[in-house]
C-alpha cells in the first residue's frame, strides 16, 4: 500500500486524532529511515527544494536538534527560530508571526510552544504542514511515535504489553502522547507518582494509576520516566527531591524488582539519580540512547509523511 | 405623546400581574387610563409586554478599551437584546474606583447610551484587594453596587469591612467568587476534559470557598451578598442552605454555563474561554435546579466583549469572556422555558426585572403606574438564528454565532421611547 492511502494529514497535531494504522503506519515509515542513518551517504532528497521552520517558541536542544538533522536528511532548507530571535518578543502575534513564515514559502513549520493548543491554532490558520513538537502540557506526538518505536524494535510488538509512566504526569505532553499511542495499539499503561502529580481523573483516559512503585515495577514490560522539575514546580506538589527519590526514583534496589527483560525508558534530559540512579541510566535495560537514534527516523517519517501531503 | 400598546399579554410579576391587555404609556411613564387619543398605537397581539429587562452584569469597557465596546455601542447591543437597564462593571481603565470616573461613565451614557446604564463602584482601589476603595463617596456619586468583578477580594478581613461599609451606605456587594490559591492559573473547569488536553485546570472548589466565604460575612454582617455568575453545583447547594436559614445572599447565572459544557473547549477556541470556566453537564443540571427552586433568583450575561485580536491567540493568553447581551434572553428562553421546561415564562421575566429591581434597589422592573415606561415585547416563540455579523456590539466573541434560538424581543423601548424593533 502506498502513502497516498494510508496517510492524508498535513499536520501532525497530537496522537489522540491519529487511528491505530496511523500510528503503525508512521512506525513502519520510520523503519525505512532508520536504515538510511546507517548508510554512508545518510541524505535523500524526499524533501528537496522545501523549507523547513523550527520555530521553537519554548526552549529546546534535543528535539530541536532532531528535527533539524531529520530535515537535512531529508534534503530540506532549514531555518531555525528561537523565542529570543523571534518578533513575538516584540510583542508579535503568533497567528502574525506564522503568517509572514509562510509569507516566505514556509513549507512545514515545527511548533514547540509553551501553551496547550498552540500547533492546532497554528494548523487552522496557515496552509505549511505544522508538526508539533510539543505544546504546553498537552501533545508530544514524535516522543511517543519515538517511544512507540524503541520499544516495538526491543519486544515486537506494543499490544499486550504493560507499560509503566512514572513522575510528574499532570504537567507532561510526553505522558499524553504516551497514554494515547499506548492504548490505541493495545498496551496496558499503569501511570505512578504522587498523588499531586498523578491526580485520579487520568483513570478516565483508561489508565491505571498506582501511587505504589514497588507493586507496579515487577509487572511491567516497560518502565517510562519523566523528568522531575521541582525547581520549576509550585513546591506544594510535593515536599522534596529528597522524598520523591524515596518515593519514587528508581533506586537500584527498587530496580531489582523489575524483570531482567523490562526496558528502561526516559524522554531526557536525565536527573541522574533523582527519578533514576546514574547506573540504571546506562545499564544494559536501559534504551535512553536507542529513543535518540530512533527519534531521527521518526522524525524523517513524519516530516517525509506530512510535507509529502502539503505538496499536493 | 402617548402610546397604546395593545392587546399583548402583559406579564408583570412585580404586580403579580398576567393578563391580556393595553399597556398606556403617557409621556414616558406607564400610564393608568387610556387616554382619549393616542399618538401611537403598537399592536402587541400574539406578544407578551413586560417591564424592560435588567441585566446587573455587563462589561462596557469604557473608559478605557473603546476597542472593545463603548458605553454606547454596549447599550445597542442591550436594546437589541431586550434590555431597557444595564449595570456596567467596574474594571475599566481606570478603575470605577473613584467618584470622578463614575461621573465621565454618567456623561458618557447620558450623552450616548440608548438604554439605561447604571455604574458599579469598585470594592477595592484599583481592584487590587489590598485597601479599600472610597465607597460612601462612590455611592455619593451614583453607583448601584460595590464589585470587584473579574476579580475577587482574597483577604477575608478586607471583605468583611467592605460589607459593613456597604450596609451602611445601603447598597449590596456583588462578588466574583475565586479562591486565587485554589484557582491557580486555571483555565477550564478541572475534570476530564483540562486532564486530556493539558489544560490547567479550575477547580469547583476554587468557586465554592468563596460563596462559603460570603454565607458567613453575609451572615456575619447582616447585609446583602450577590455571588455573581454561579457555576457550580456546590456552590448551588451552599446558596441553598443558606437562604433556607434568611441569610442576606443570591446569585445569578449566566446563559452559557447552561448551554455549554466544558466538553466544548476540546478544540482550544478561546470563544469557550471565560471564567468561571464551562462545566460538566452534573454542574448545569445542579444550576438548573437552583432556578427552578428559586436557589438562583437573577438571570444575567457577563457580556464580556474582546477584539477579535485579542481573542485570536493562544488558549492561555487570550482573556476570558464572551458577548452576551443579545443572545441571552433568546437562550435562557429557548433552555429554560421550551426545552428543559425548568421554569415558565413569567418567572423567566420575574429573574430579568423584578428580582435584579430589588438587589440593587433599582426604580425599575416593573409597570406599575407611574414607573418610567421601560418596556420590553417578547415574542416567546418566535424562531431565529443569531448572527454575531449583525450584532451592534463592537466585538464578535461568541461561540453562540449560528445558533437557532427560539424566542426573542422584538421591541424596546425605554422611557416611552422606542430605541430598538426587530
């Protein structure tokens, strides 16, 4: 089946639009890009002549960065705009400062954006595909495709698997996207931290939600974690790092609790020893790197896919 | 000049009057005989004529976001509505903090307005919450009532000395309830839908510790609380509580917590922005309640109108709020009278006049002999869309553009004088 069947979206918002081929289309894409990362001339000209804005209104290294090699590898021309350089410090609009991108033959624009919603007020207003590479505390569509990824190449497939995503949710695109993708392709998803962070209202998105790591940690067959961000935090979310360790860090002796074949996952960047020992990080269940290796074929994928659409 | 409005269902529950009838109007006031010939004959068959609505809760941003809406361009859109009486709030620029401000917003009506705009003061300078603001004299100057609205006085010894102030001087305390601490940077209601999309999250609770909070100053004080724009279910239940025991407060609600829910912000348009945020259909069916046992006794809009510039912009930076003025009486009518059957008609009209009349103390709200002819023909029935393209109000933030409604005014008139017909 080619492309044109299985994928006529432009814009890449969130996972929760996207059906479970969709998502497993993606996959399969990226598995074609991987191969090309392992080549000695890593570019192919699927995006050539197409301009490609990473407008990073939120700060960002590593997905940034991502995108931006995917793009080349793709043989697009990319621009890259941070918030400092950007007009909206002038006091621009988004929807204005979108609008002259595309003024200038913008073809695909990457939103990194602190606010909920803002890929989609961007979709609805410009012709350029938009992808979202993460807007407020709503979707990180290419972490969990990534995610997804990593972790169908380590166990074959997502469905039947349980899959455990610890720290702070509330606040976490990652965790949504993660949720979305895990389910529509049939894993079981225990989400665990504390209370504050993990409030009950997620069980109606069809997790579980455990306040209890050591009885989650020796049923799963993936174990996700997010960053912890006390300094950035309101402090009344919880009390301490020193406590959350004690909680929740995957501690090398709560680590013993895991199945020898239990992958260890973390969208970065690491607090080595605080939600997960320094030893763990580079451990042999641990696959933190393979999620940075694979990131760059999902984002081939995606950009491949949608910038495709936006041709037409 | 005297009109004859003839043969309408006159509904005056200030009077507890509803009948078929002439309405006479003689020189600006209702009259009480008919004169021995007419200048004016307005046939009001098939029509019901009551007092000229009230809506206690509208925002006119003048002075300063003319951009927005004037006092002028506001009062259209509530002749347009059906609304002979509006009570602007007082977060303006500057502040309706001071007696000087009251008296440009009473030029300015008085120059421009077609309707009847009666001023708030503010409880606190400059809204701040921290001291108060100068309000015998603001009453001095003609305000109708003390708010903070859009904000909400935290510090409970600051509010409880603004009630007694207010007693004193003899008029109520309306009360935009937020608990900031609780509400955070919350934006839509916290439950399901601020969970799926990221949203942060308004909690009920946020609302609700405030209503407490004014139960027991009303109490505590002996005088009038109106907790502006309810939305809760615990706040209805508080509010029921307390006035079963007399205590001095009400509340009002706005036509959008009943006809949308928070399911409504999914796609990020800020048009389902306000504050207090939409909430669940459990929220709506408490509100309902509270106005079909009398909990929720005034009916009111928030019109809250915002540039289309302002309102085009990312979810946590647009401001909150929506028009109201002209599509409230069409919604509340099509949602409490015909579809969900919560209430009949002249109740629906008893919340828009003689109820909002006697918080504020207003010579308004009824036909009585003698009271200035404000008056308002409805046609109950009637069936039409809203077009915000046709609105008179300077902005067009509604997520209600489109909507099939039934029932409508079709004439206002204030004073005598027609300043609105369909």
């Amino acid at each position: 089946m080619t492309a044109d069947v299985r994928w006529n979206r432009k814009d890449l918002l969130g996972i929760r639009e996207l059906s479970a081929e969709e998502i497993t289309f993606i996959l399969d894409t990226a598995d074609a890009f991987k191969q090309v990362g392992t080549r000695d001339v890593k570019k192919v000209p699927a995006l050539r002549g197409k301009t490609l804005v990473n407008f990073f209104v939120e700060p960002s290294t590593r997905t940034r960065t991502s995108f931006e090699l995917a793009a080349t590898r793709l043989s697009a021309d990319v621009i890259n705009i941070s918030a400092a350089t950007s007009s909206l410090t002038k006091g621009e609009t988004l929807k204005d400062t979108a609008k002259i991108l595309e003024a200038n033959h913008a073809d695909i624009i990457v939103l990194r954006h602190s606010s909920a919603g803002a890929a989609q007020f961007l979709a609805e207003r410009v012709r350029a595909s938009i992808i979202n590479a993460g807007d407020g505390a709503h979707e990180h569509p290419t972490q969990a495709l990534l995610d997804l990824y990593t972790i169908r190449a380590r166990r074959g497939a997502i469905a039947g698997l349980h899959v455990a995503i610890v720290g702070d949710i509330l606040f976490s695109r990652v965790a949504r996207s993660n949720i979305f993708a895990l389910l529509k392709l049939g894993a079981r998803v225990t989400l665990v931290g504390p209370s504050t962070l993990v409030p009950r209202a997620f069980e109606q998105l069809g997790v579980s939600v455990s306040h209890r790591l050591d009885e989650v940690l020796p049923t799963v067959d993936v174990v996700n974690l997010l960053r912890i961000q006390h300094e950035r935090q309101r402090k009344e979310y919880f009390p301490s790092i020193g406590e959350y360790i004690r909680l929740f860090g995957l501690t090398k002796a709560r680590a013993k609790l895991l199945r020898p074949d239990c992958l260890i996952m973390h969208p970065g960047p690491i607090n080595r020893g605080v939600e997960i020992d320094s030893d763990l990080a580079d451990g042999v269940q641990s696959v933190i790197l393979d999620q940075v290796t694979n990131g760059l074929a999902i984002r081939m994928a995606v950009l491949y896919l949608c910038g495709g659409i936006s041709a037409r | 000049m005297k009109t004859i409005i003839r043969n309408g269902r006159i509904i005056d529950p200030a009077n507890r009057r509803d009948e078929i009838g002439d309405l006479i109007i003689a020189d600006g006031v209702i009259g009480s005989k008919a004169p021995e010939a007419e200048d004016q004959v307005i046939d009001a068959t098939g029509l019901v004529v009551a007092p000229g609505l009230i809506d206690i809760h509208v925002h006119l941003r003048e002075p300063g976001f003319g951009w927005k809406e004037t006092i002028e361009s506001g009062a259209r859109a509530a002749a347009a509505g059906g609304f002979t009486t509006i009570v602007g709030m007082p977060n303006t620029l500057p502040v309706a903090d001071s007696p000087s401000t009251i008296a440009w917003i009473k030029d300015r009506a008085a120059e421009g307005a077609c309707v009847n705009v009666l001023p708030t003061g503010a409880i606190s300078k400059n809204l701040e919450g921290e001291e108060l603001a100068p309000i015998g004299s603001l009453v001095q100057s003609g305000v109708v009532a003390l708010t903070d609205d859009g904000h909400c006085v935290q510090n409970n010894e600051l509010m409880r000395r603004a009630v007694e102030y207010a007693r004193m001087v003899g008029v109520p305390v309306l009360d935009h309830c937020q608990d900031y601490n609780l509400v955070g940077n919350g934006l839509v209601h916290e439950g399901y839908w601020s969970t799926l999309l990221g949203l942060p999250g308004w909690p009920a609770a946020g609302e609700e510790a405030i209503v407490a909070r004014n139960i027991l100053l009303a109490e505590l004080c002996d005088h009038q609380i109106h907790c502006q724009h309810v939305s809760t279910a615990g706040s209805v239940r508080l509010l029921r509580e307390a006035r079963a025991r007399g205590v001095k407060i009400s509340g009002e609600v706005c036509p959008h917590h009943l006809a949308l829910t928070d399911e409504s912000v999914q796609n990020f348009d800020t048009n389902y922005k306000m504050n207090p945020p939409l909430r669940t259909a459990s929220h709506v069916s408490a509100l309902l309640a509270g106005i079909a046992d009398g909990t929720l006794d005034v009916l009111a809009s928030d019109h809250a109108p915002h540039a289309k510039f302002e309102k085009e912009v990312e979810f946590d930076q647009a401001p909150f709020g929506i028009l109201g003025l002209e599509t409230e009486l069409g919604l509340f009518l099509d949602l409490l009278v015909h579809k969900t059957k919560t209430i009949e008609l002249p109740r629906l009209i008893e919340m828009f006049t003689v109820n909002p009349a006697r918080l504020l103390q207003l010579q308004a709200g009824t036909l009585s002999p003698g009271a200035s002819a404000d008056v308002t023909l409805i046609d109950p029935d009637l069936e039409w869309t809203y077009r915000v393209g046709e609105s008179k109000s300077l902005s067009c933030n509604t997520p209600f553009d489109g909507w099939k409604l039934k029932g409508r005014a079709v004439r206002t008139i204030v004073a005598g004088k027609t300043v609105w017909a369909l």
